[in-house]
C-alpha cells in the first residue's frame, strides 16, 4: 500500500473541515455524533442511526447529500413495502414490434440512499438490502445490475422498544459499518433550534464537495498507516468478543475490517499520518456494539451492548506483551 505524505493530509482536513462545519449548521449540538458520520463515510461503510422520532436523523442524512451533491433517494420504510419496491421491477414493454421484460431501476440506484424508519418493514423487504449493501449490485431475475459509486445506505431506525418495529437481521446489522445513537439535545441546543428554525423550513446547506472529491478522500484514508500493533490490538479485541459470558454470537471478521477502515479514517479526520490505539477504542464502540448478540441471562441482569465493549476495552491491553517484537515496534 502506498504510504501517504503530509502534502495530501492538509487539503484532506481543510475538506473534512468545511464538511464538518456544514454539517454542524444542519444538526446543532451533535458534534461527535457528526465526526462519526464523516468517519463512516472516508470509510465507505454503511450508517445505521437509532433514536426517537423527531431528533434529526432524516434531516441530518438530507443535509449530507446536499453537501456533496450526491444523487439522494429517500425510501419510507413500511409494513406493507415489498422488495422490489427498493430495488426495481422488470416490467412489460414493446421495444421494435416485441414485449419484453425491460428492468426499471428502483431508488436503491443512487449514490446515497436514505432507508428512513428501516425497522418498520418486515425481514423480507429488509433483507433485499443484503446484496447491495455488501457487493454494491442488484440481482433481479438472474440479471445483475451495477450500483453507482460511491454507493452509502443510511438507515433510520426507531428503538425497538416502539409499536410497530422488527428487529433487523442480524446479517444485515452486520453489514453497517457503524451503529450510531442519536439522543436529546439540552436546552442550550434546544433554544438556538427555536432561534434558528422554523417548522417545515429545511436549513441552507452550502455544496462542500462533489462525488470524485469524495472517492478521493477515502483513497487518502486507505494510505494511512495502521502498525502492526495497532493491527494485534484491533484483531485481539475482535477475537474477545467471542466466548465472552453473557454473549451469545461475537463480532465477525468485517468488524475487524471495520475497526481498521474507521480508525484510518479518524486518524486522517484528525490530520494524523497514522493511526492509534486511540482510535480504535474511540470507533469500537459503533463498530461492535450492533454486531454483539447477547443471550437471556445477559439481558436479565441488565447488560447491554455497549456496556459490553466498554467493559471489553478496559479488559483488553492495548499492547500484548506475548509478542516483543510488535513492543519493540511500539517503542521505535
């Protein structure tokens, strides 16, 4: 893999940087939930954004296609919405005197696409998002038809606990790069919204980059260095969550990759050449907290996912001191 250069880290961050001032205009008070969003997207990865209705999650995705002027399709999750309602239909038309089947793309053609309420349509039409999300195509009828690049699903989902729901796939989960939880804001945030909004008034957003802008930011944060102790770190992390009391099924190997694509590009958001320890831990939490399945006796006595990988990130050296030579790495 290439090795990046400081020449490329200070155009990155000044992008990043109008990125995160633009999307800050959009969400108020919600600044680490925003630098995991941009995290999420320099690493390719699909978003999943839980909270209660009416907190700006919808608002958030919209405010993010219109700064980087990506092509946007909203899908309103429902309980009666079928899978070819996402991905397209053949339908029936005369072309030179014959029928024939002709396939009509759905809103899933598109660089960004908004599953709003995803937990409100059944297993069924949720799993039609299983092949786009992880190959970037569809296949319908035996045809397979390309996904434009870049290709991002940001999901909007209720807490389960809400009447109407179903629990997403677990194969699907898996395939969200990230987890966010979306919560309150205070009454400081509270008041500038009154101050600064008004009902059924979309927020201007200025246009901060176009897609090939995009692709090549994420190309800057695959040339981040990840060091091989960093690399042991996340791997051994990954590989606790298995066998671990309470827990039923742990992380799979894409958490790893997951780990590794998000901490390069944190490291890149924060105008570093490499990424650390630090990085790791701030990006697990979003990472394996959705990918954790925990059995009864867990849930009885309380446990959640997230106090699970806390707990994990406090049982887990960040250096292993079985491998000197990775230490001596370390210390260089």
């Amino acid at each position: 893999m290439t090795s990046i250069t400081e020449s490329e880290i200070a155009p990155a961050c000044e992008k990043l940087g109008r990125l995160r001032g633009a999307l800050e205009g959009v969400l108020f008070g919600q600044e680490a939930l925003i630098e995991l969003v941009i995290v999420g997207l320099l690493s390719r990865g699909h978003l999943l954004l839980e909270g209660l209705p009416g907190l700006g999650k919808t608002e958030l995705v919209k405010g993010l296609a219109r700064c980087l002027s990506l092509e946007a399709k909203r899908v309103q999750f429902t309980p009666d919405l079928l899978p070819g309602d996402i991905t397209g239909n053949p339908v029936l038309q005369e072309i030179d005197g014959r029928r024939q089947f002709v396939f009509q793309p759905g809103p899933l053609f598109a660089n960004l696409v908004l599953a709003d309420e995803i937990n409100r349509a059944s297993p069924k039409t949720q799993s039609a998002l299983l092949e786009a999300m992880q190959e970037h195509r569809v296949t319908v009828l035996g045809q397979t038809h390309p996904l434009p690049d870049p290709f991002f699903v940001l999901a909007t989902q209720n807490p389960i606990e809400l009447e109407g729901t179903y629990p997403l796939p677990e194969a699907q989960l898996d395939r969200f790069l990230f987890k966010l939880d979306v919560h309150a804001a205070g009454v400081d945030v509270l008041e500038r919204i009154v101050r600064n909004r008004e009902i059924g008034e979309e927020p201007v957003v200025q246009v901060v980059m176009d897609a090939a802008e995009l692709r090549e930011l994420s190309a800057v944060a695959r040339k981040i260095f990840l060091p091989d102790v960093v690399v042991n770190f996340l791997a051994r992390l990954v590989e606790a969550t298995h066998g671990l009391e309470g827990v039923k099924y742990g992380a799979s190997p894409r958490a790893a990759l997951a780990l590794a694509a998000a901490s390069r590009s944190r490291a890149l958001l924060a105008g570093r050449l490499n990424a650390s320890f630090e990085d790791v831990r701030a990006v697990a939490g979003p990472v394996l907290g959705h990918r954790l399945v925990l059995d009864y006796s867990a849930k009885l006595e309380g446990k959640t996912t997230a106090s699970v990988v806390a707990a994990l990130l406090k049982s887990v050296p960040a250096q292993n001191r079985a491998t000197p030579d990775l230490l001596k790495e370390a210390k260089l």
